[in-house]
C-alpha cells in the first residue's frame, strides 16, 4: 500500500461451530495449518470508509460473499495504534462470527497522516522495549481470543511510503543499520508474542515486488526476519491502480519477478496478501488472467491470496476520480471471480487446522526476471 505524500492510509477458516467449540473449551486453539496440496485459502479486504482499515463492517463482507458465491477463509482489518494499542477484539469477533479468521494488521502509526518519521513507532523505541508493554497486552488478548489469527508487522517494509521502511529510521547510523534495526523489532513482537503464549498466531512477513528506493541495502530480502520467526511470506501485486495511470503491469509478469526471489529466500509458504486492479476496460481480462495463473499451480508454493475490495479516490492527476476495485460494481469481474473463487472446489472458506507447536513457529516445507524501474507513489489510498 503506497500512500500520495500527506494522504491516509487505505486498507487495507473455521466454521462458526468449531470457533463456538474453540471459545467454550478456554483453550488456545490449533494455528492455521496450510491448506491440502493443490488447494488454496483466499481472502478480502472488504474496503473501509475511513480510509483506513479498521473499520470495515460485516455488511461489507457479506456483499461480497454474495457477489462471488463463497465466504472468505480471511478477512483483513488494519490495527492503528493512533486509535488504540489493544488487541482489537471487537472487529476479530465479528470477522469470527461470520465464519471467517481474522488477518490483523499490525499498524504501529501516531496518526492517520502517516509520519514518515514516525516519531512515536519508530524502529528504535520499539527494539528499546517502549511499548513491551502494549505489545504484552496484545498478546494477551489475541491469546484470549484462542482460535486462529493472521497477524503482520511492516506491511510492504521495502517500500518508502511507510515509516518502518529503512529510510526513515537511520538514527545516525547507516541504511543497512536501519534495516537491521526492521529485522529486530518483528523478532522483538514475536518473541513477546511467544513468551505470552499467543501460539495461535500466524506470522506473515509481506512485501511489496519492487524496493523503493531501489538500492542494494533495500532489498525486500534484507528485511526478512528470520525462518525461526516468520510462518508465511506474502506480497501485494496490482495492476492499474489510478485512472491517469496508464500502466497496466500483468500480475503474472510481477508475480513471477517476486516470487523467484521469495523462493530464494525462504521454503515457507507464500500467500497474495493483496491482489487487484480498478474499473476500466481491461479489469476482467487482467483478473481471469491473475486467477487463471494462481489457480492452475503456475507458482507451487502459493497457498492462498486476497482480493482487495475496495474504492477510492486517490489520483492525484485527476483530483475526485474514483478508483474502483469491488466486485460488485462490475458484473464481469464478479463472474470472473466466480467462476475461479466461487464455483472452484479447489478454493476453499474452510481452514485448516494444525496442532499446536509449541512456542515456535512452524516449519513448512524461478525465475528471475529484470525489475521495472518506475516510481508509483499514488496508490490505493486517499488524497487528503
């Protein structure tokens, strides 16, 4: 997610009776467990009228299931500690009531402008333990929760539109530090995450295909923190995201970019955290043929992916243009969705389930193709 200079932020299973089950046993349920081979997870993000993800509503979910004919196995909602650091209970509930699991996003900002730096959340005060506290408490709570949760820290960390990214966070020292300092505030939130037994939690490490800036020490591969600490790997991939963009970059041509490099780094298995491209004439045919890819194995290791569902303005060349990814406002990439989500036996609402492995994050068991150098900086997000 890349927001315009100054602008906001837009964000961006198990069955019902087994979470009922879950709840009434007071146990910490089993994590999310990838699904069987040649299956996939999808998600969505449902849109949010703030502008900033955290207050996305049933009713938003529920057109969509509608629109595709299938529920979601995950439903995104972001957690911005301007509005409050404790576990947000109140959206994981409602996302757990309607039979989907909730994926939490993790957005340690001051303020909704986006401080880049920012002088609250920064790198530094988080791996000084100023906010152990607050983190304590959310494990605590996503503990209490006890069904399965999806859970990310630095959503795009390789992107300069948010403050973790290395850029904002040098304290005098050098870029490589910065990064490194990235890498030891996600062990620093899952090492409390595990000393608080919150071992329900899945951890997803998400990136965005390209390093911006491009240069050696911002490689999305510097920021990975670790197999030992990190459960998926994960990647945003668009298509055209505002109306005066004429760009239309094919997902499969970015997908097969990051995707030999995720590879390259990890065994762990890779999601589409984000996925989508806005109304215009070429919508469809860039969505059939993104599902097409993902449905049919091209990349082995992806287990699921998420379709963000959502409409905003954010074209900063074309002040008030409406920038309009939902499936419900196009009747050809609705069918499209159902017929490679809806109708297909091989995408699943129901999660899987594994056992609990303890206070340790589980195991799991290309090619390279030239980066395009371009700078996009108004992107799914609204102007202010």
């Amino acid at each position: 997610m890349r927001p315009v200079a100054g602008g906001s932020l837009l964000l961006l299973l198990a069955a019902p009776g087994w979470c009922a089950e879950a709840r009434a046993s007071g146990q910490p349920a089993s994590k999310l467990a990838e699904p069987p081979a040649g299956h996939f997870y999808h998600g969505v993000y449902p849109g949010s009228a703030d502008g900033m993800g955290s207050d996305s509503s049933p009713a938003e979910v529920r057109i969509y299931e509608r629109v595709i004919g299938k529920r979601p196995t995950w439903v995104y909602v972001c957690h911005n500690w301007y509005e409050g650091a404790a576990f947000p209970a109140r959206q994981a509930e409602w996302i757990r009531a309607s039979g989907s699991i909730p994926y939490i996003r993790l957005m340690l900002l001051s303020g909704p402008e986006i401080p880049r730096p920012d002088p609250v959340y920064s790198l530094a005060n988080i791996n000084r333990g100023r906010f152990d506290g607050e983190l304590r408490q959310w494990m605590r709570g996503a503990r209490r929760f006890s069904t399965p949760v999806l859970a990310e820290y630095g959503v795009e960390a390789n992107g300069q539109w948010f403050p973790w990214n290395g850029l904002w966070n040098r304290e005098g020292g050098s870029y490589q530090d910065a990064v490194g300092r990235f890498r030891e505030a996600y062990r620093r939130i899952v090492r409390i995450a595990r000393e608080e037994g919150a071992d329900n939690v899945r951890w997803v490490f998400h990136v965005d295909p390209w390093d911006e800036p491009v240069a050696d020490w911002n490689r999305l591969e510097n920021y990975y923190p670790g197999d030992e600490w990190i459960d998926w790997v994960g990647v945003s991939v668009y298509g055209r995201q505002v109306p005066s963009d004429p760009y239309y970059p094919t997902f499969r041509w970015q997908m097969d970019w990051v995707y030999g490099r995720l590879t390259k780094l990890t065994s762990k298995p890779v999601i589409v955290c984000e996925f989508g491209t806005i109304a215009g004439p070429r919508q469809a045919k860039w969505a059939r043929a993104a599902l097409s890819d993902l449905t049919s194995g091209r990349w082995p290791r992806v287990i699921g992916f998420a379709w963000w569902n959502a409409a905003f303005k954010n074209d900063p060349v074309r002040p008030g243009a409406r920038s309009d990814m939902r499936v419900q406002d196009s009747p050809a990439l609705a069918s499209i969705l159902r017929t490679y989500v809806g109708r297909n036996s091989h995408v699943l609402s129901l999660a899987q389930t594994a056992a609990r492995p303890g206070l340790s994050a589980a195991s799991s068991s290309s090619r390279n193709l030239p980066p395009l150098r371009r700078s996009r900086t108004a992107l799914r997000h609204p102007l202010p």
